[in-house]
C-alpha cells in the first residue's frame, strides 16, 4: 500500500471514529433537552459541532490529496 492511501485510510478510520462521537453527542443532547436541560443540551451541541468540524478537515485533506493525483 502507497503511503498516499495509508494516510488516507487511516484517516477514514478517524472520521468513522469521530463520526460515532457524535452521533452519541446528539443522541445526549436529546436527552437533555427533552429534559428541560438546555445549556447542558447546548453543550452537547457544541461538541457535534466541533466533530463535525474536525471530519470536515479530514475530508479537506484527503480531497486535497486527491486532487493532487487526479487526472483531467
């Protein structure tokens, strides 16, 4: 396997990671709001947020990659 695509799969595997972080962020986040929590519910959001945020660069990066080695 090529470094190129060790990296990059290495990297799927940290947004499936993250991507399950947040599912249960959300899934905390119902429950205090459906509680009547809702700074804590807020907080829960916030921290999808910045999951959410972190698979964005990973993707960045690998279709920056990419982008590299495709052929027009």
């Amino acid at each position: 396997m090529t470094m190129a695509l060790s990296e990059t799969a290495q990297q799927l595997l940290e947004i499936a990671n993250e991507l399950e972080a947040a599912a249960k962020h959300v899934i905390t986040a119902h429950v205090h709001f459906s509680g009547g929590e809702v700074p804590r519910g807020c907080a829960h959001v916030l921290a999808l947020e910045g999951h959410i945020l972190r698979v964005r660069h990973l993707l960045d990066d690998i279709q920056l990659r990419h982008a590299e080695h495709a052929r027009p």
